[in-house]
C-alpha cells in the first residue's frame, strides 16, 4: 500500500510540464497582470507569515507568564 505523500507527489509537475505550465498561464493571464498576480501572492505569504509570529508570540508570552 503507498503511503498518501508517495501518490499526492507522483501528480507535481516534472521536466517539460513546467514551461507548458508557464506558457498556459502566460496567455490566460497576459504579461501584465502576472506582476500584479505575483505581487499579492507575496502579500498573502507575508500576512500569514505574520499571522503566525503573532500568535507564536501570544503563545510565548501566555507560556511565561505562567
């Protein structure tokens, strides 16, 4: 029996996928919007990253205070 991570990685993408991939989201997006899409990506990254020092400092300072 394999183990779900060995079947969930058997679907990422490999070798010549990758620049099909590109290509396909390059012209259902356009060159210009690709910036903008990129740029909220990183806004989101960012807000859950801090997001979670947030409550990683919540749970340190509930810790010492104890």
């Amino acid at each position: 029996m394999q183990s779900l991570l060995t079947i969930w990685l058997g679907f990422l993408p490999t070798g010549m996928e990758w620049p099909i991939i590109l290509v396909v989201i390059l012209l259902l997006f356009g060159g210009k919007k690709i910036p903008e899409l990129m740029k909220g990506i990183g806004k989101g990254v960012r807000g859950f990253k801090d997001g979670l020092k947030e409550i990683e400092n919540d749970i340190n300072t509930d810790d010492s205070s104890k």
